[in-house]
C-alpha cells in the first residue's frame, strides 16, 4: 500500500501538465455563471481519471467511490473577474466578454480560481491513481459564479443535496497575497466575513438650482444620511466585535443648476457573526427612513438587496485535523495561523445545505522578492511554483487526513 507520505511525494512530478493547464485556463478566462468551457475542461480531465461527473447548476462534481468509509467534499471556484490584465505575462488574458447588464468587459483570473482548479484537479488526479491508500467516497466540487455570490447556490437549488452522497467533512482553500507561496494559513472559527450589498434611492423633488425653496434636494439628503451612518459602527457595534459600512458609491444629479429627483447610494456591509450584520442593516435602513422624513422626502426610500455571502465559519473539529495534516505535509513552520478575513465567500452555502462542517484555509501564492499584490488586483500574477506544489500538497494531505487507510 502507498503511504500517504509517499504520495505527497510525488506530487511534484505533476508540475508539467497542471502549469500547462494554469496557463492555457488563465488566458481563457470566463465571468461568472458563463463559465462553459471551463467546466467542460474540468470535467473531461475527471473523466479521464475515472470520476463519475455530475453537471449542477453550472458546476461539476465528480465522484469517486472506493469502498467503505467516510466521504469527503473538496470543493474549487473557477470563475473570473471583470478585470483587464495589467501583469504583463505572456499567458494574460487579452479576453472580453458580455457581462449580465450586456457591457463588453474585459476578463482576468484575477483572484486565482485557475489556480485552484489546477491544484484540485492535481488532487483529484492524485486520489485517483492512489486508490489503494485510501477507503471511503471522494467529491471533488468545482463551483462557477463565486464572485457574484451566485454560484454555490445555484448548485444547490439545482440538486446538488439529493444528487450527491452526503459529505462528512467539506474542505477548500483560496491563493491569497499573504502568507509567502509555499506557506498556508489556518484558523477555526470565524475564518471570512458574511456580506451584503444594498442600492438604495432617495427621494427628493426636482427644482431649478436657483429654486430651493420649491424643491426637496436629495443630494443633500444623501449626504447628511452618508454622513450620519458612520456612527453606526462607532456608536452601535461594541468595540471589541467587527463591522463594516462602506458607502461605496454615490450619485445624484447632472449640472450645477438643477435640483434632481433622487440619489442613489451603494452600500457593502460586513461582519463575523450573522447577528452582527443584520443589527448594521437594521440600522442603516432606520436611519435612512428618518433622514428622508427630516428632509421632508415626498416617497419611501427604496432598498435592494444583492451580493449576500455567508459567514465562513470553520469547524473547531475539522480544522484540527486538517492544521495537524498541513503541518505533517508542509513543515509546522510553513502552517501559520490565520486572522479572520474581511473578505467573504459563497463556499460555506454547500456544506450547510448538507448540515456539513467545513475546513476553509489560504494558501501563499507570492515569494518573497515579488510585489504580492491583492486578489482582484490587474497585476495578480502568483508565482505558479511553489504555489500550485504546495495547494496541491495541502489539499490531497487536507483530504487524506479523513479517508487514508
Ligand atoms: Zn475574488
Ligand atoms: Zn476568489
């Protein structure tokens, strides 16, 4: 029987074909929920490996039974970004594409999601051509649309609960600017923010520029409601606990000498408890119903709402497991805890529809004497090694350390 130390072993020797795939998925780069054929790529090459492939909701899950014992989930987003490539390579992306509003946009794995699909197809492979190491069921999950919070539910209304095994342990990981490639970082609890966007319009009542008297002036409407509402994290949310109100956008009007009818405000919240991100919303929308009655606004504000991302929330249990596998895989030294990230992921709605505890860790995707710019960044370039050895090393350790012999 091959030993699973053995197997992480030769994982290195996958290198060829999984950077040939890197760059061949990073220069042909699809938006979120058009990603065809970056799913028919997927699923040929589980195919070949022997997986059963199921198509959901835009996704591909493939499955792998072998024998008795427990199921694993390891699951890989493999949407782009609109974004033009600014990294100069010479596999960027020079791709474009129609977004959901009908605009021609650029597009660039701008967040890594070709990276992870190489590193889990590198899993898959692995955990195909070791089957006598291991006993149990493996899923191996590759969700579209993660960038627009649509994608992981979008498996899940279309069947994924009752077309798939139910998974014991669910795990996944994103290549991030921190830690250094070749290192991962972990923690349980609270690991990524739960999110929400709000577009919200005011009302006022249109006049000439000369005229307020006759008008109700929306853009100051919207200005005493942005400012007002930076005193909901300041004076709402105890000190010691996270929130986030951005007002990202805000416009109204178009010349100097007219009073407009209404403005419109974008907002992005963010929190580590579900609680704490309903009591910002809550708040927001008192104060933006009586700054519209202090303003003497003539119709209801309108609120909608887009871009929900739930809490990711790691196991205590599972992430023990894992840290201890990551650790035996990759050295202790290169396994560094992880603070709660203020960015947030759909990957946790897959394993609560399952009522499935989950394991979600970062990976380094930059070496020392590069400039590791953020994800979603027209300069992300991760260095592909030792960043796809190692998400390779620590997803097929992450996942052996559940189903080995
Ligand atoms: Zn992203
Ligand atoms: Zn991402």
């Amino acid at each position: 029987m091959t030993a699973v130390p053995e197997i992480l072993r030769s994982l290195p020797g996958e290198a060829g074909w999984q950077e040939e795939l890197y760059k061949h998925l990073h220069a042909n780069p699809e938006l979120s929920m058009q990603e065809t054929e970056t799913a028919a790529e997927i699923t040929r090459r589980l195919e070949e490996h022997g997986y059963t492939t199921h198509q959901i909701g835009g996704g591909v899950v493939g499955v792998l039974e072998n024998g008795p014992g427990k199921t694993v989930l390891f699951r890989a987003d493999f949407d782009a970004l609109p974004v033009k490539e600014e990294t100069g390579l010479d596999y960027a992306s020079t791709v474009t594409a129609e977004d959901a509003e009908g605009n021609t946009v650029p597009v660039m794995h701008a967040c890594g999601h070709d990276m992870h699909v190489t590193t889990a197809l590198g899993a898959a492979k692995s955990m195909a051509e070791n089957k006598d190491a291991w006993s149990g069921t493996y899923l191996a999950l590759f969700q579209p649309g993660e960038e627009t919070a649509e994608g992981a539910q979008s498996m899940v209304d279309a069947g994924l609960v009752s077309q798939l095994p139910t998974p014991d342990v669910a795990l996944s990981q994103h290549v991030l600017a921190a830690p250094e490639a070749g290192k991962v970082a972990i923690t349980d609890g609270a690991a990524l923010s739960t999110a929400v966007s709000v577009k919200i319009t005011v009302y006022g009542k249109g006049s000439h520029g000369s005229m307020p008297h006759l008008g109700v002036d929306p853009v100051v409407l919207a200005a005493a409601i942005v400012t007002r509402l930076q005193t909901v994290v300041a004076r709402e949310i105890a000190p010691g606990d996270f929130g986030v109100v951005t007002v990202g956008s805000l416009q109204a009007g178009s010349k100097a000498n007219i009073i407009p009818d209404h403005a419109v405000l974008r907002i992005n919240f963010r929190a580590y408890s579900e609680e704490i991100r309903q009591t910002l919303v809550d708040a927001v929308e008192r104060i933006v119903r009586a700054e519209c009655e202090a303003a003497r606004s003539p119709r209801e504000p309108e609120f909608e709402y887009s871009d929900r991302f739930p809490l990711t929330n790691n196991s205590t249990e599972v992430t023990d497991v894992v840290r201890e596998a990551l650790q035996a895989a990759l050295g202790e030294e290169n396994v560094l805890p992880m603070s709660p990230l203020t960015a947030s992921e759909d990957f946790s709605v897959v394993p609560d529809a399952f009522g499935t505890p989950y394991c979600y860790w970062g990976f380094g995707g930059f070496t020392a004497d590069q400039d590791a710019v953020p994800n979603h960044n027209p300069k992300f370039a991760p260095a592909i090694q030792p960043t796809m050895t190692t998400g390779t090393t620590a997803a097929v350790a992450a996942v052996m350390a559940f189903l080995a012999k």
